[in-house]
C-alpha cells in the first residue's frame, strides 16, 4: 500500500469552487473557475509526489460585432496530474550566500511528462490512468480469475510515474468534464473540436507548470490514438509545442480499415488473422502454436483471400469454394456460415458465431473473453461480455480513489464509458476516410526525433493488429522514419494491462521511449 496521503491543506466541506456538488458554472456562479486539490504522496519506492486534480477552466477569446468581450469559459476539463517532488535540476553547492542563490533564475524542470487519454469517443481516461500508468491501479484480475466485487485497489510498482511525470486528460462529457453553463452540449464531440479542445489543455497545463523546456510524450488507446496524431500536429503547427514520442496503444489511424460497409472490402480481410488468434484462444486450433495460426491467417489474408474479395462474383465456383474450405480452416467458422455471409461478416457476427453451440459469445473489447449473449439466437449484437466484465472495478476504483486518496469531491457522476458524445462529427473528411496518417508523416519530417511506440493485441476485435500494420504499410515513411518505431505484441486484448505480463512489459517499452530523448542543452 502507498503511505497515506496527506493533503496539503485541510479539505473544505464543499469543492473548492464553493458551489457543493454542483460543476463550477452552474446557477447561481457568476464565473467558472478552475477547482483543483492538492495532496502529497509518498510511493512504496520512496518517490515523492504531488497530484493535483479538479477540473481546468478553458476559455475562448469573443468577438462579436468587431469587438473584444474578453475570454470566456467554454469547457471545464478534469484531469489528474502527477508531479515528482524535488524533479527538477539538482541543488547548488556553489558556496553563494542564500541572498545570491535567491537571485539565480529557476532551473527548468526537465523531467519528462507524459499527458494520456483514452478513446471511444466518449471514454474516460481511467483504463490508462489506473489499468496502465499511473501508481494506483484497479485490482480487477484478469478473464477466467476476474475478482468479484466490491474490488480493491492496488500499488503499481511499475508506474510510469517514477520516470515521468504524469496528466491524465478526460474529454468534454467523459468523466468530470462538461461543458460550462449554458454552453452548447455537443459542441466538442466532433473530430476537430475535440482535437483543439486537447491540445489546448495540454498548452495551458504545460505553460502555467513552466514545463516548455521538458520532453513531452502523449499516449493514447483506441481513438485516443487517432487524436495523440492530430493533437500532436496542431500543437506543433499552431503554437509551435513539440512533442517527443507517440505511445499508441491497440492504434487506429484511419477509420476505413474497421468500417464494414458495403463496397469497402478491405476490413473483412485484415480481421481475419483476429478471428483465427480468438478462435485459437478459445482451443479451436489444438495444439498449433499462435503465432502460427496468426501468420497463415495474415498470409491468406494479404493473399488469395483480398483477391477473391475484391473479385466478388467473377470468383469461380471452384475457387469460391476453396476460399470457403480455407477460411473455415482458419476461423473454424462453419462452411454454412461463411457462404451464408458470402465471405464477408462484420466482426460482431464473428463474436455471436464462434462459440454459438456453446450457448456463448466472444467479447469484442478482448475475444478471450466469453458470456451468455442477450439472446441465444443472435447474430449481430453490441452486447460485450468482455467490457461488462471490466466496467464494474473500474469504475468503482476510479469513484473511490478520485474521492478517498486524491481528495476531490463531486456528486457528477464519473462518466467512464458514455455514449453522451453520440453522434460523433467527423464533417471536417467531407465523406474521405477518416485518416490522420498524413499528419503523423508530417510530424516524423518536423520532428526528427520523434519517437512511437505501439502496443497491439492479438486478441483485440476492436482494432485489429493487421489493421494497423496494413496502415503503416501505406504510410510514406522513409527507412529512417521506419526505425523511430518500436511494435510490441500481445496475447492479449485492446486492454493488453489487464493482463500483468503485458502490463510489465508495456511499461518498460514506454519507460525506454520517454528515456530515449537525452536532456536538451542549457
């Protein structure tokens, strides 16, 4: 267990906005403002460190009519941030009188900083902050040893926090975060609002801690991979912010090699080696090895299997049925189901057929996951046995630790997964894919140090491995952009954490990326 943590000053009755429960701009405030708490912690290893949590304020600067009406609250941003005490350059032993050293100018922290979200849209930053990085994390077990409830909370020995500092970012209606007072509610669930909206809290985070001078990482997971690019890229272009290294877990980067719509052929074939890793999980491929199964997946998936799709009903009756015999090989899938579907079926069909005999279906989130689906005749369903085992210690941890340990109080409720930001605008593409590997290429060319690292589950339906790698197959990137990427895979899902040996090893690939950018000069 951590040492207990002792505020920095005694808690107030009510938030430190003065209006109970209630978010900071609500009736009866004449003004948002920011409302953090400050506590000191002490880690099982001795480090030192101060968390500072509650919602940050961000404005807009209003013209109306041609005339200034100063900067107004627009959003109100809840995050948690861990600094190291005693991080930045060491004490001087230069012999000064205390009066000279008062006169030295402050040395920069240089301590690196990592700022981390989730994804969805409309997911909370509690898998990262307390499955992953932070030094708290979710007791919740793994599939098969799942612990029941009421769940517990336990010390990350591994935190990134004891080799960067940490801030952990909650978009607009996820979390604490809202939108102030009479604001519009959906004005941040879009692509190009919420990219802005991030980056602009990591702008005034790093201006206000006086960390411009420090290397900086963003992590993000799932869509919040997606927006690690494009905030990347518009902090770099619009305030000239650089960032050291990408951490892109269970990536997705263009939209189009998930979207199974018709016309679009490409997703059918690159979850296949997806559907031959669960189905190998599950005891469907005796005893092959994975990574076997996986690489004839992939093979058949870049080869005979993307021509028969894109041939479509051209394809011989012969060679359709070799297709069909192959594929039933290799998801063992029923050859009756595979024509039914005339070789293309959406990732949720998978999860409802695979173990149908069984009563069962696989999870979406982790397919090593299996529960009883809401019906037995289903085909096509959003129901997730896999997040429905997850949802409750987590947010149960989250509840409790934001509250007990880090002493932030709230009666909002912790939106951990919501679908509050639905519909999600994504009318910046203009009906083009929704792509941001043009941005990550202009990055690598601004920033020759960049560095990514990424983090793929075999076991993930979500964001498929192959995906990702068929994404950068089509990235323009030189032979040098190409070894500024680490790839780390896992038997595992999109939350590979959940697993401990995933865990450790995520941790010591991202503790080597905020470790690969040497101090600058000064």
């Amino acid at each position: 267990m951590s040492d207990q943590t002792v505020p920095e000053s005694p808690m107030p009755a009510t938030p430190p906005n003065g209006t109970g429960s209630l978010p900071a701009s609500s009736p009866g405030t004449t003004e948002a403002t920011d409302d953090f708490t400050v506590r000191r912690h002490t880690a099982p290893s001795g480090l030192r460190y101060t968390t500072t949590t509650g919602r940050l304020v961000l404005r807009r600067e209003e013209i109306r009519d041609g005339r200034a009406h100063g900067f107004l609250p627009k959003a109100e941003i809840f995050l948690v941030a861990y600094t190291a005490d005693d991080a930045g350059a060491p004490a001087r032993a230069d012999g000064r009188s205390r009066a000279q050293k008062k006169a030295v100018p402050p040395e920069p922290n240089r301590r690196p900083v990592v700022f981390a979200f989730n994804g969805g849209p409309g997911s909370a930053s509690v898998w990262l902050h307390m499955g992953l990085l932070g030094p708290r994390l979710v007791d919740s077990g793994d599939v098969g040893a799942m612990v029941p409830a009421p769940y517990g909370i336990v010390d990350n020995p591994e935190s990134l926090l004891e080799h960067a500092d940490l801030v952990m970012i909650d978009p607009v209606n996820t979390g604490f975060s809202r939108v102030v007072h009479g604001g519009p509610a959906d004005e941040f669930h879009a692509f190009i609002e919420d990219r802005d909206l991030v980056a602009e809290v990591i702008r005034l985070w790093v201006t206000r801690n006086n960390r411009w001078l420090s290397p900086k990482y963003l992590v993000g997971e799932s869509y919040g991979t997606l927006r690690a690019v494009a905030v990347a890229r518009r902090l770099f272009e619009s305030h000239g912010l650089a960032v050291n290294g990408l951490g892109l877990i269970s990536p997705v980067l263009n939209l189009s090699t998930l979207d199974f719509r018709p016309g679009n052929d490409t997703p059918y074939a690159l979850h296949l080696p997806t559907y031959a890793a669960i189905a190998h999980y599950h005891g469907r491929h005796g005893n092959r090895r994975l990574e076997d199964v996986v690489r004839d997946a992939e093979d058949y998936a870049s080869g005979d299997f993307v021509v028969a799709l894109h041939l479509g009903n051209r394809l011989s009756k012969r060679k359709y049925d070799a297709v069909v015999k192959h594929l039933a090989e290799l998801t063992t899938l029923s050859e009756a189901f595979i024509r039914r579907t005339n070789l293309r079926w959406e990732y949720m069909e998978f999860a409802t057929e695979l173990l149908r005999e069984k009563g069962l279906m696989v999870g979406r989130i982790d397919g090593r996951f299996a529960g009883q689906p809401p019906r037995l005749q289903e085909s096509h369903t959003w129901d997730d046995p896999s997040l429905r085992a997850i949802a409750g210690p987590y947010s149960a941890a989250i509840n409790h630790y934001v509250r007990a340990e880090l002493g932030y109080a709230s009666d909002l409720p912790y939106e951990v997964l919501t679908g509050r930001v639905q519909p999600w605008s994504y009318r910046t593409f203009e009906g083009a894919p929704v792509d941001v590997t043009q941005d990550l290429e202009r990055l690598l060319v601004d920033l020759p140090e960049l560095r990514v690292h990424v983090d793929y589950g075999y076991h993930d339906g979500a964001t498929p491995h192959y995906a990702a790698e068929y994404v950068w197959a089509h990235m323009n990137l030189t032979a040098q952009s190409q070894a500024r990427f680490t790839h780390q895979y896992h038997e595992a899902g999109h939350m590979m954490y959940l697993k401990p040996q995933c865990r450790s090893a995520q941790l010591e690939a991202l503790t080597a990326l905020v470790g690969a950018t040497p101090p600058a000069a000064g």
